[in-house]
C-alpha cells in the first residue's frame, strides 16, 4: 500500500533483517509494487491503519520524510512485536482512512 499502488493477497512481502527490512513484489507483480528499504534507525513510527472494508496495514513512516508505506497483512500485531524488539516506535491503536492520501497528510 504506497500512494499510487495499493495490492493484496500475496503479491508483496515483508522481509526482516538484522538491518532493516524491505517490501518489495512477488514474481507476479515485481513490475507493480516497488521494493522499498529501510533501516530500523530510519523508520519514525509503525502504526496500524486500515481503509474501509479491508485488512489492517501495517504502515511505516521514515524519520523526518515524507516519505511512508503500508503492508496489507494479517499478522499485522506481530510485526509491530517485532519491529518494536528491533528498537521501532510503533502505535497498536488502529487509524482508520477513507483514502490512501490521507496518510500523507
């Protein structure tokens, strides 16, 4: 979930590392959704958002950018546990939007 892309189902995952982490495309839809990196130390905030009639997302904002990106999941309370294990500040309470562009407000 970016501003222009919004998927679901299996087409992107979610990658931790000791670094960081990364989204990026499945082989179906590499040329859609875009791999999107960043270092624990970067990321300002994991927040839980979600958009009527879908799933939570888990979305992530960099520090002191615009810059920000969502990941439609169902585990979306466990990678909050783990991103907050890696030193990320995160916020359980659940926003809901109408629009994706509201979270770039």
């Amino acid at each position: 979930m970016a501003r222009h892309v919004l998927t679901s189902g299996s087409l992107a995952r979610l990658e931790l590392f000791d670094w960081g982490l990364r989204l990026s495309g499945t082989v179906i839809s590499r040329w859609i959704v875009p791999t999107w990196e960043a270092t624990y130390d970067q990321l300002a905030i994991a927040e839980l958002v979600t958009l009527p009639a879908s799933r939570i997302a888990v979305w992530l904002r960099l520090r002191g950018e615009p810059h920000a990106i969502g990941f439609l999941t169902v585990d979306s309370r466990e990678i909050l546990t783990l991103l907050q294990e890696h030193g990320v500040p995160v916020n359980r309470a659940i926003t809901q939007v109408r629009r994706v562009e509201e979270l770039y407000r």
